[in-house]
C-alpha cells in the first residue's frame, strides 16, 4: 500500500533503505527485518554512516 506521507528518503546511507522500506517492511513483517538487520551490522562494525550520511549520524 502507497502512503504519500512516507518518503522514499534514504535513512540508511550504509544499506541504502528509504524511509519507505522500513515502514514496507514492519507492515509486511509485523517488526522491522530491516532495522534488526541494520543492528546487527552495526554491531559487527560495518556501519559508516558518519561518512556516508551527509547529516553526519
């Protein structure tokens, strides 16, 4: 289902997910697949959103 208030905006600059994919995902899912897989990336050190996100975070 297209919701005109999520944006296509990215939010992961490491994986390259859009603000619309994770909310894709949790209504597919019920959670985020996304967002564990994010964190779990994360931990295992292969996250670079300081340099890959130009919001610095």
């Amino acid at each position: 289902m297209h919701r005109p208030d999520v944006t296509d905006e990215l939010v992961c600059y490491c994986f390259g997910y859009s603000e619309r994919d994770i909310v894709e995902d949790c209504s597919k899912n019920g959670r985020s697949l996304i967002m564990e897989k994010i964190m779990a990336e994360k931990k295992r050190g292969e996250c670079d959103c300081s340099t890959k996100n130009p919001k610095g975070r």
